[in-house]
C-alpha cells in the first residue's frame, strides 16, 4: 500500500512580512498514523526538498504526541528534507493522496496545474484523496470525472470563517476555505471551532482543522481496508 503525502512550498503569508508553510501537526499525525500501520509513504512539494514549516505550529502550545515523536525521529525530519518534486511523481503509482494544511497551499497548490492532475487521476481512478483544515483548498479547481467541480454535491469541510477570523487572516488569505467550497457546490459542515470534525464523502475525505488530521489519516485508511 503506497500513500502520496503532498506538502506545500509556499513560505510567504501575503504581504504580511510573516512566514507561514504547512502545519507540524496536520503532516506529524497523519504520517504516523500511516508509518504505523505498515504503508509505504512518498513524500511531495512543487518544489521539492524541505518544504517551509508555519513558526506558529513550532510554538509549545501547538504540540502534540506526533509532533514531540516527530523531533525525536531522525529518519521522518529526512525524508521530509528531501521531499520529491510534484510534477516527477504519478497518480498511477499510488493508492490514494494526503493533504496537510498550514495556510501555504491556499497559494502554491490550489493552483498548482500538477496537483489539480493528480487530484482528479487518483479521484477518477476510484481511489482516497484526503485534505485536512486548510488543505480542502487544493480542491478549488480540481473537476471530477464529469468535469464539475470536484466537491459538487458531496458533504465536505475544511477551515471555518469563524477559525480563519480567529487567527486574524480573514483579509490575508486569497480565498476562504468554507467560502470557496460552498461556491463550488460542496455541503459543507463544520463542528466546534478547534474540534475535530471530519466528512468522508465516498473516497473523498476532509478535515476541518489540527485537531482533526489523525482522525482524516485513519478514515484513509479505513477505505483503504489497512487497520
């Protein structure tokens, strides 16, 4: 069994000055949640290599058991210094894809023409795609096989308004996650801000926030048949 786990390469929060990249633990928790159940992960960014951390997810308060494990795993900080460049890998060769999220991929990879490619293969070929909090972004453009919008009519979440206004990134941002898949006709559903809440939606799997990327890893793999 073989997981794609795509990584953002975008370091720049808008015009802010302020750094921003994927989050520690949207990436810590779902890679342990697959590496422990025995599948074979690759790790992807547009760019390749270490893709940039958001500071905020290093601060104390945003650890978890994953990201402590995570800092204390050699082999998982270089594999993920050397991820590989998107447009090297095929949809074919996997099972499904994982999203993390961080606010990055709102700018490199809901636009990203290589992502949009692979989303709508590995949805075409009939198997998981996941995306946890802000990563429901890289759906913006991908099209399912009928050439609709992808989350048209399927139950879906992703980062809320009211998170993103709590944050204060609401006017940074170059799109609004909830906003932008109830254009594109999702039936989006939020839980309590901060809380874990996920929707699997056929082999369509997305999170609402952190809190929630363990519980999008192991649905994954639930339509995977891995337990």
């Amino acid at each position: 069994m073989k997981i794609l786990v795509v990584l953002t390469s975008h370091d720049q929060l808008g015009n802010t000055g302020r750094k921003t990249g994927f989050w520690l633990e949207e990436f810590a928790a779902p890679y342990y949640v697959f590496k422990d159940a025995g599948v074979e992960m690759t790790l992807a960014s547009p760019q390749g290599g270490q893709p940039p951390l958001d500071p905020k997810s290093d601060d104390p308060d945003a650890q978890t058991d994953a990201t402590r494990r995570f800092r204390k795993d050699a082999h998982a900080q270089a594999a993920l210094a050397s991820t590989a460049k998107l447009a090297t890998v095929s949809a074919a060769d996997y099972d499904a894809v994982f999203y993390p999220g961080g606010h990055g991929p709102l700018w490199d990879l809901a636009e990203d023409p290589h992502s949009i490619a692979l989303i709508e293969a590995i949805y075409a070929a009939g198997k998981p795609v996941g995306a946890v909090c802000h990563a429901p972004g890289v759906l913006r453009h991908a099209k399912a096989p009928d050439e609709t919008p992808l989350v048209r009519g399927k139950p879906v979440t992703g980062f809320s308004n009211a998170e993103e206004a709590a944050v204060g990134l609401t006017e940074v941002v170059p799109f609004l996650v909830e906003d932008m898949l109830k254009k594109n006709g999702g039936r989006y559903s939020k839980g309590p801000d901060w809380q874990s809440h996920i929707v699997v939606a056929g082999n369509l799997i997305t999170g609402q926030n952190p809190a929630s990327s363990e519980a999008a890893a192991n649905a994954l793999l639930t339509k995977l048949g891995v337990t």
